[in-house]
C-alpha cells in the first residue's frame, strides 16, 4: 500500500486564483491541469485518485504538489527556458513604432512592412511581428464623417431613446430610399465556383436601367415593406407614405426616423402629414446615416443581391428585390440596438478630441 500524501493547505486568496484559472477559456491546458490537480489535493483527494481522475501519473500529481507547497500558485507557472538571446532591443522596438505613428516614408504616402525595413534596419519578418504586436496596420485606411447639426444631442437621444424605449401603442418604422440601383448584366458569361477557384465575372457590363427602392423597417419585428420606382421624388414618397399607412392598424401611432432629404420635407409631405396626427417624424442627425436602421438593411440587400446579380432589366431587378424582401419577412430578425444615447455621445466626444489633437 502506497503511504498517504502529505495534505497541502491553499488559502482562500489562492484558491480562487486557482478556479480563476480552471473558469477562464483562455487559460492554457497545462495550466488548467495543473490547477485543478492542486485544487483536488486541496480537497484530500489522494494522489492516485486524482492522477486517475485527471488523465496523469502520480509522479505527476507528486510534482505539481510539491511545487505548489514551495512556491504557492507562481510554482504552478512554466520557467523560463534557455534559448538565444534578444537581438531587438526595446530601443529598437520603440523607435520603429514612434517612426511608424509620427513620420511617413519620402516617397509614399504610408509605410510598408519593405519600407520600414529599410528605413530601420530591422528584417522585414521582425517588422512585421512587431506590427502586428502592436495592432498597427499602415497599409489600411478608413474614413470617417462628424456631423454639425446643431442638434446632434437632441436628434441623438431622441432616436435611440425610440430604439431602446418604444412608446406603447405605436410603432417605429425606420424609412429611407435607395436610389439609383442599376440593373447591370456582364458582357460574358460567368465562370462557376469551382474546388480550388471563386467565381470570376467580367469587369466591364451593360447597364439596362434604374430603380429606386423606397423601404420602411419595422424596428421591433425586423420586417420590411418596400416599394421599387423609376424615380424618387417627393410624389414617390408620398406614395410609399399611403402604402404605409393602408398597412398600419389604424389604432397605432406611427413614428418615422427619416434623414434630411429634400424628398422628406417638401411642402406635400408635410400637409400629407399634418392631416394625419397620428405621424410623427424623427430627423438623423446631418452625415448620421448610421443611426437608421434601414440603411443596415440596406447593406444586406446590397451584399446579397445587388453586388454580384445578374439582371438584364429593371423589371428582374424589381423581381430581385422583392424576393429578398420576402424572405426578409418570412424570417424577420429585427437588428439589436445596444448604445445608449450617452454611450454614442462619449464616444463622439472622444473622437472630436483625437481629431482636434490631430496634428494632420
């Protein structure tokens, strides 16, 4: 019979570093194990049943005991292996990045993993870790557009507040038109997907006309109504504005999130709205289209129809659309508005402050 292990003691700080370990995804294997053998001998299991309970030796469990009991939960870390010595030094590293976010190359406009090489005599390979190290990505580049509508707060809280806090006995339809979709056809055949190679298609094409879609987004159930015209002038809109309103209960008040097009604010639309009280309107902010919902769904639609379809006239892109629109609402997913108001607010306001700081 094998003599009974020496009993080791684990205090409460250290035990819960130790479940921390076993409960968090990203802690490595071997550590995990590790951890859940101390706290199993913490719990007087012997060394052999926990050795079967875990998949390992007893020498194992013996090994991980004794280190836990000289050195607590640091014994249960790896050491430091021998290895070759750095060769970049942390002067080195932090010159490359304060050249990498304060100067550019005399000959391009941003700096390549080539050119930094050059420029710091570091090996193209090493520039490349420390960039992505450090998340830096010069090779890419976004834009971005800050509203100055005076009333940006208000139009702010007020259309979150619709999309967080719908008022009873209502609904909020987020409404805009996408104008000029073109009805375009390659001028040769496709060639198919195929193991090994994507599809590939012309870059050239023939335009066989336009459409313009007119769509509102029922915010809480995800679906759409959509109506396609040859135009989108305020006569269009006032159109799409009695197809909502013979498709909305007339017991519910209807709220309208709408950006600032001139086809929004015409004379017509507003006495086609005065007459009927029970419309109220939201305007976006000025450059905020981010903030209607529709123009996500927009983007879907665009993504899965429009960018690669084939139609070789307006009346099959009018088919087209109106498809999506119908599997759109045989399987509704309204999008999930998380931000508050104050949440989107603080983080403008940190943007403004970076770009006022901008030296560029």
């Amino acid at each position: 019979m094998s003599r009974p292990s020496r009993p080791i003691t684990v205090s409460p700080a250290q035990r819960e570093e130790l479940e921390r370990w076993l409960r968090r995804r990203t802690t490595a294997a071997a550590l995990s194990l590790r951890a859940r053998i101390v706290v199993l001998c913490a719990d007087g299991v012997e060394s052999s049943d926990v050795a079967q309970r875990v998949g390992v030796t007893t020498q194992t469990v013996s090994k991980w005991r004794r280190r836990f009991a000289e050195r607590g939960c640091d014994g249960l870390l790896d050491e430091p292996r021998p290895g070759a010595p750095r060769k970049i030094k942390d002067a080195d590293v932090e010159g490359l990045l304060v050249r990498t976010l304060e100067a550019k190359p005399r000959n391009a406009t941003h700096w390549s993993t080539r050119l930094m090489a050059g420029e710091s005599g570091l090996s193209q390979s090493s520039v490349s870790r420390i960039w992505r190290a450090f998340g830096l990505q010069p090779h890419r580049s976004e834009t971005f557009k800050l509203s100055t509508d005076p009333l940006f707060v208000e139009k702010v809280r007020d259309i979150v507040g619709l999309y967080l806090h719908p008022p009873d006995r209502a609904l909020v339809l987020s409404v805009d038109e996408k104008s000029q979709m073109q009805a375009l056809d390659r001028t040769q055949p496709l060639l198919p997907l195929r193991p090994g190679q994507a599809e590939r298609r012309t870059h050239d094409y023939e335009r066989h006309g336009t459409l313009s879609l007119f769509a509102a987004l029922d915010v809480k159930t995800g679906k759409v109504l959509g109506r396609c015209h040859q135009r989108h002038r305020a006569k269009e809109f006032i159109g799409f504005l009695e197809t909502i309103d013979a498709s909305v209960p007339t017991d519910l008040d209807v709220h309208l999130v709408l950006d600032n097009a001139s086809t929004h604010k015409t004379p017509a639309v507003q006495r086609w709205l005065l007459k009927r009280p029970r419309y109220s309107v939201h305007f976006t902010p000025t450059s905020s289209s981010w903030i209607n919902q529709v123009e996500r769904w927009f983007a879907l639609l665009t993504q899965r129809q429009l960018r690669r379809g084939t139609h070789r006239s307006t009346d099959a892109l009018r088919r087209a659309v109106e498809a999506f629109i119908e599997a759109t609402n045989d399987a509704p997913h309204p999008f999930s508005w998380t931000k508050s108001a104050d949440q989107i607010l603080d983080s403008v306001k940190r943007f403004c402050l970076r770009t006022s700081d901008s030296r560029h």
